[in-house]
C-alpha cells in the first residue's frame, strides 16, 4: 500500500516548512555566532559533501538539468490547468491557485536557505579574521588605494610574457583556470581558519552572453551547488569572476566578501596574468568609489594616468559586455537589490563596493 499524504495536506507542510525556515533565518540574524557554529561550519560543509557526490561529476552543469526538469514541470502544471477549466469545466479555483503558489514559494524558501541561505547571516569575515574596517573611506584612503592599485596593475601587466600595449585576448590565459582558481581560494580560506570541504565547481555557461543579457557576470545556484561564469565575459574578468562565484559556494553569502576572496585569490598566483585579472578588478572597483569624490575633469585627468595598456584592456572588457545588452536594463539589479537586503546586506547591490573598505584594510593589518 502506497502512502502519500493529500494535496492540501502537502501544501500545508510546505507552508509550515518555509515559516520554520524563515523563523530560523531570523533567530541566526540575532545570532550570528550560532549560525556559525550550527550552520556555516556544521551542517554546510556535509551540504557541500552531498553536491560533490551528485553534480560535481557531471560533464556539464547541473542548472541544464533543472532548468529542464522546472520546464517540464511547469509545462505540465500549466496544461492541468488548461485542462481543468476548459475541458473538465472546473472553473478556476482562485483560493486553491494562490494557496499552491504559496506552497510553492514556501518549498522554494526552505531549500535555498537549508541548501545555502543561511549564510548570510554568518558571522562576518572581517571580524573572524580581525579587521579593523571602517563604516567608509574618505578620499586620502581612496586616494591612497587608487595609487596603489594603478601600479600595481601596471607592474603585473608588464610582467606577463609578449604582451605590449595591445588589448589581451584569452589566449595570454590559460583555457581552464577552474582548476587553479579553486586551489587558490582554497588556500585563502585555509589560512585564515575556513572549511574548504567539498569541491565547489566554477563552470562556464553557455550560450554566450546568457547571464550578461540579465545583467549578471555569474551567479551560484544553491539547488545544485556550483558556480557559474558567462562565457562570453572577457578573458581577463574570468579567473577573478570564477574566484568570486565558487567563494560563494564555500559558504559566503555577501558580495563584498567573495570580491575581496577573489582578490586575494587572484594575487597569490604565480601567473601573472591571473595577479593582473585580480589587481584590474579591484582597479575598477577603487576608481568608481575616486568618482565620488572628484569632479568629472579631475577624475579623467586621473584616468589618464593608466597605461596604454591598461585602457585597451579596459575598452576590450566594455566591448565584449556590450555585445549582450540586457534584456531589461536595470530590472535584475534592481531585482537583486531588494533581495539582498531582504537577506540583511544593508548596502544592497552596493555592497559589491565594500570590497575597496576590506582590501584597504586587509592592506594595513597584513601587507
């Protein structure tokens, strides 16, 4: 006999399932530390175990799998319906509808935040490892930092075999970097006390410019445990982009964070031309925040001051993003703004910016 509990009833657990899910959510918010110690480095990493043993080993990434099973299952919901109202002449069921839909975003809300969610409310990085990091930076700290950055961009540039003042392509790098990124983020996080259980993946999605047009260089999808990486990003933004999205899948949630995982990442490796993906970005990063406090003539005088170089690969990037416009501009970010804000990053989208206030002071306690 085959035992399975009614519709109603299913949708009800999944209802009470998602309200415990959120109501633990909230309970890690005021503690932090407990997040840690339950969830971030207890339950996570055998989270991390089980996606090794189920996705990991694909030949391609899981998302295709359940993009197709969602498909599917969509498809089938929706010809149930049609199905009910025109042919059985049901009627449409408003109550029962929203009831499902509710049911439905209930389940969704427990498996992101059991699978990976919870994150978010770990204890932050910067107080684990003991940085002393300012609310904001005035602009002698940017100042100082955008000096910094320029040289040694240029210095990592100049070290990187056969290249002069002509925009690098992706065969000055090498064809898979998931490998050596992986091992380099993984060193980072051993230094400084993280569990680096499990083997996040770092794939590269196609069809080019999928995630681009949604305005998103890469994303981790914690229904299958793996990072992932437009493949039509420029070559020089993948090794740091590649860091930053499998930074996530060892358990990080803020953005800030894995930017400033990705940097440190990036630096530490003996190729120069992955030190220089590494030192661009944070270039980039350090001189949108030396935006706000100059005027638009002094800040091109600055500008100016970069390589030749350095500004043809900066002009390669741009061309390769603008190749995918977005579907609908603004629409993701502003999507994924509300989200992580209603995941407790008070900075929303602007948190990415943080990474110059962490790099800064990671820079004072440890260079």
């Amino acid at each position: 006999m085959k035992f399975s509990l009614p519709e109603n009833d299913r949708r009800s657990t999944w209802i009470k399932l998602g309200f415990i899910a959120i109501l633990i959510r909230i309970i890690f918010g005021i503690f932090p530390e407990l997040c840690e110690t339950l969830y971030s480095r207890g339950v996570y990493p055998w989270i991390r175990y089980f996606f090794d043993k189920i996705t990991n080993s694909l030949p391609f990434a899981g998302v295709y799998i359940f993009v197709l099973i969602f498909i599917v299952w969509l498809l089938a919901k929706m010809i149930s319906l049609f199905i009910s109202v025109f042919v059985r002449r049901e009627g449409f069921k408003g109550k029962g509808y929203v009831f499902s839909f509710l049911s439905f975003c209930s389940m969704a809300t427990f498996w992101f935040l059991l699978l990976w969610g919870y994150n978010y409310a770990r204890v932050p990085m910067s107080e684990q490892i003991g940085l002393e990091v300012p609310e904001n930076m005035d602009f002698e700290a940017v100042w100082e930092e955008a000096q910094f950055i320029k040289n040694k961009c240029i210095e990592a540039r100049n070290e990187i075999p056969f290249i002069d003042t002509h925009a690098i392509e992706k065969n000055d790098y090498p064809e898979n970097n998931e490998d050596e990124m992986r091992l380099l983020l993984e060193e980072v996080l051993k230094e400084y006390g993280y569990d680096v259980s499990g083997n996040v993946r770092g794939r590269i999605i196609r069809p080019e410019g999928i995630l681009l047009r949604f305005s998103s260089s890469g994303v981790y999808f914690p229904f299958t445990g793996e990072g992932h990486v437009d493949k039509g990003l420029h070559a020089i933004t993948k090794p740091f982009t590649l860091a930053h999205e499998m930074g996530h899948g060892y358990g990080f949630g803020n953005e800030a964070v894995c930017n400033f995982l990705a940097y440190l990442s990036c630096i530490r490796s003996d190729d120069p031309a992955i030190r220089y993906s590494g030192y661009l970005m944070y270039w980039r990063y350090v001189y949108g925040a030396l935006m706000e406090f100059m005027t638009e003539e002094d800040y091109l005088k600055e500008r100016a001051t970069i390589s030749r170089g350095m500004y043809n690969d900066i002009e390669a990037i741009y061309e390769a993003q603008d190749k995918f416009p977005p579907f609908i501009p603004y629409l993701q970010p502003a999507v994924y703004d509300v989200f992580l804000k209603v995941q407790g990053i008070q900075d929303g989208i602007q948190s990415y910016n943080r990474m110059v206030i962490l790099v800064s002071s990671w820079r004072k306690k440890f260079e």
